[in-house]
C-alpha cells in the first residue's frame, strides 16, 4: 500500500514490505500521517547538514534525502510549529551521523577518539553556546541543535532533557565497551540498555515543544500515560532491530534483541525473528488498550477550566504522536536507503557514512 494513502507527492510510492517484517496491523490501524512542512524540512535539513558539514557534499547529494530522516521525524511530530519540527529534524539527522561515529570509531578501533567526543559531548550539552564553533563538525552540530530546542519551553524542561541525553551518551559508552570486548547483553540487560542508546525520554521529551505544551509531572509520570510512551518507543527500537539485524550482523555487532536471544537463549536466527516479532506484536495489542486508557485520563483532566482543557489537549496531542510513531516508523524502515544492506558494496560498510578518521582530529 502507498506509506502515504492521502499523499500526491511523486516522492512517495507504493513500498513492498518483506514478508518476515510485515505487520499488517500497522498498515490497517496506524494510518500513516505527514506534516505539511516536509517538502521544506527535507530541503532545509539538506542545507543544514551541508552548513554544519555533517556529511561530505558528496554524500549529501547521493544519500540524504533517500535515508528519509526528515520523513521520520514529519510523520512523527504531527502539529508541530515549523520551527519546532525543523530543530527536531536537524537534531535527528545529526543523532544518525553520531551513531554512525560511533560504530566507526568501535570498527576502526578508535576508542581515544570515542572518550574525547564523548567529554565535549557531555560539555556542549551543559553549555551548548560555549561549542557552536567547535572544531568538530558533530560537537558544534550538536551544540546548535541544543541551543534551538532549549529555546521553546522552561529551564525545567531544558534540564530535563539534558539529564536524560547525559544518560544517552553514557549508555553509548557502555556499548562502546561492550562492542570491543565481544560481549553480548543478556535479553534484560538489552531491553534496558537500549531505551537508552534509542532515547526513548528524549523522543518523548519532545512531544512538549511539538504541542506547545510542558506537561506537569504528575502527567509524565501518570502510569498510563508513561505506559503508552513505552509502548510506541519500544516498538520503534524493536522493530529497528528485526530490519537491522542483517546490517549488524554483517557488522559485527552485539547489540541487538535478536542477537541476545540466539546468544543467550539459544535460538536460531529463524526462532529469534519469530520471537522479536511476537514481542512487537503484543506491545502494539497493548498500546491500543492504553491508548483508550490515556484518552479517558485526559478527558478527566478536562475539568471544565480553561486550564483543565489546555492540558487535556496537550495530552491528547502528545498521545496522538505516540500513535504516529507505529506507522512513521514502520514506513522508514523500508523506504530508507539506511537498512538496504543488500545493495551495499561492503554489507559492514554502510555508503553513506564518512569512513575516515574523522574522530582522531
């Protein structure tokens, strides 16, 4: 079916979805939706990542747009003030470029190079001004995204989000290790590990600036709605990881809930697909269950005040891109040219990533 039923842009096609990776359940009750700033975001975004040299101009003009990044973040942040989004999706871009750091510095046996950029990271993080003209391109590209989405609601928010991507970059440091010395997680200490590498708090953080709306933390912290948080987060790095498994194994790599499971539980590939695929399947079942539970909790809120009804409709809008994560990105997995290893001339060596030792300057 098109990824964007309602869509005339020649841009988006019908995609064909491999038979192991299809959920017909996302096709049927996720329809997929577009914010219109997306022919501008995907422009802009370009742009930015040429400005910031993020990416050599080469591989910008090849790759960029078919890695559909800013597709990901227009199908999410549905409502979002332009402005808003277009910070998101430069901060999504450069979150790619970093992970793609990050595993060359692992394959290149780079681990100086790692511990130097995670220090500036954890630097420009807590005063991002101070790093906008860093000498490396990611720490000053990251500095900029911070200080633009530090700028749309209170301090309150601003040191939330920087607690949890501190923690981000600290659960990257650990797979850094765990990537060098050949250790495989366990199942547990997967799961918890990686809503941490997929960001699962910062995602959600930014739910907020997107609904103009900070959320008090008796809501964030309000059992279904947090529920439903992890529900569409962890469905996202799930199903990450069943596309992604040919790439990382193919990469040597060790973090994935598949590769757990066939290195700890003993399962073949076959049986760790199937397995995977079972757990995303029971977390979308139970999503819309809670779904309808949030929804009855905002309605609740809605006390009949004007702040009462402010604050139901934050809610409900943050609830609605919780949604809108099944289906954006369900649809990214098969239409970025990120996950076709199959096409790639080196399946270890993704095309579009700067291989050189960018990170020892």
């Amino acid at each position: 079916m098109p990824a964007f039923p309602q869509s005339t842009t020649p841009t988006h096609t019908t995609v064909a979805v491999p038979p192991a990776l299809s959920l017909p359940v996302i096709e049927t009750e996720f329809p997929r939706q577009l914010h219109p700033y997306w022919p501008r975001l995907q422009e802009k975004t370009r742009a930015w990542l040429l400005e910031k040299r993020l990416m050599p101009a080469d591989k910008v003009a090849a790759y960029a747009d078919g890695l559909c990044y800013t597709d990901l973040m227009a199908g999410y942040y549905i409502g979002a003030p332009d402005d808003v989004l277009q910070a998101i999706a430069d901060y999504s871009a450069w979150f790619f470029v970093w992970d793609d750091r990050h595993d060359r510095d692992v394959i290149h046996r780079r681990p100086a190079a790692w511990r130097r950029l995670k220090q500036r990271l954890h630097a420009a993080l807590d005063s991002p001004r101070d790093h906008l003209h860093h000498q490396d391109p990611l720490v000053a590209g990251f500095a900029d995204s911070v200080v633009r989405l530090y700028s749309y609601l209170s301090r309150k928010w601003n040191a939330r989000f920087a607690r949890h991507f501190h923690a981000v970059i600290e659960a990257y440091d650990r797979e850094f290790r765990n990537r060098a010395s050949g250790i495989v997680p366990t199942v547990q200490d997967y799961l918890v590990l990686r809503r941490l590498t997929f960001a699962h708090w910062i995602w959600l953080d930014l739910l907020e600036p997107s609904a103009e709306y900070e959320l008090p933390n008796a809501v964030l912290r309000n059992p279904v709605y947090r529920r439903a948080a992890l529900l569409c987060q962890d469905f996202a790095a799930w199903y990450n990881d069943l596309c992604s498994l040919p790439k990382e194994i193919a990469g040597d790599e060790v973090h994935n809930l598949g590769i757990s499971l066939i290195h700890h539980e003993g399962m073949s590939l076959t049986e760790a697909v199937k397995e995977v695929r079972r757990r995303i399947e029971e977390g979308i079942d139970e999503f819309l269950v809670v779904e309808q539970e949030v929804l009855r909790y905002a309605d609740r809120l809605d006390d009949g005040s004007v702040q009462g009804a402010e604050l139901a409709d934050a809610v409900r809008a943050c609830l609605f891109n919780m949604r809108n994560w099944f289906s954006s990105v369900y649809w990214f997995h098969h239409e970025s040219g990120r996950y076709r290893v199959d096409s790639w001339d080196d399946r270890s060596t993704p095309p579009y990533v700067n291989n050189e030792t960018a990170g020892e300057k």
